[in-house]
C-alpha cells in the first residue's frame, strides 16, 4: 500500500517543528504545502510543485510536434502537459479560433 505524503507528519528543516498541512493558491492553481508553525517556513508539495513548473513553462509557451496520422493533422502534446491537463487518448478537446493567429484549447 503506498503512502500517501500529504498524510505524513513533517518536520521543519531550519527549526525542527512540526509543520501543518497548508492549501495555497499560487496563480489560480490550489498548491498543497506545509507551513511551520514555528518559523513560518512553507514548502511545497513535491507533485503540485512540478505542476507549477509545467504552468509556468506553458504561459511562456512550449513546442507542440504536429504529425500525421492518414490525411489528418495531430498534435502532440509533451507528456507532463497530458498530467497536468488529465487529457488521455481518445478524450475530447475543445479547440476555438481567438483570432486569425491564435488558437485556445479548453479541456474539459
């Protein structure tokens, strides 16, 4: 059975106290963290820390492959991208016109 990390007691590493479990919004995302009581350190949950990364890197804008599959077009979506958004195959993803130069893709 795997443990859940969220679950876990942690300790702060500046003054050794024990820290409480602290939900946060950091750019419209909810981050799970752990304040100290004490010292009033916070970190971060190591998962929604990663998905911030990602959030981060995809605001400055990343590289989509476009492929081929038969006569279609296909884009290819970098796997953390996938994680974040939850999209799997066969899902649908709502694709919209902005303007002549952008597109917006909603996932559901």
């Amino acid at each position: 059975m795997k443990r859940d990390l969220w679950d876990a007691e942690h300790r702060c590493t500046k003054c050794n106290s024990v820290m409480k479990r602290k939900k946060m919004t950091i750019e419209g995302m909810e981050i799970r963290s752990w304040e100290c009581r004490k010292c009033k350190e916070i970190v971060l949950h190591p998962e929604d820390a990663q998905k911030m990364l990602v959030f981060s890197k995809l605001k400055k804008g990343i590289p989509v492959k476009v492929g081929t599959l038969g006569e279609a077009l296909i884009m290819r979506f970098p796997k953390e991208v996938a994680q974040l958004y939850r999209i799997t195959k066969g899902e649908e993803i709502k694709l919209r016109a902005e303007s002549p130069k952008k597109l917006e893709l909603s996932v559901d």
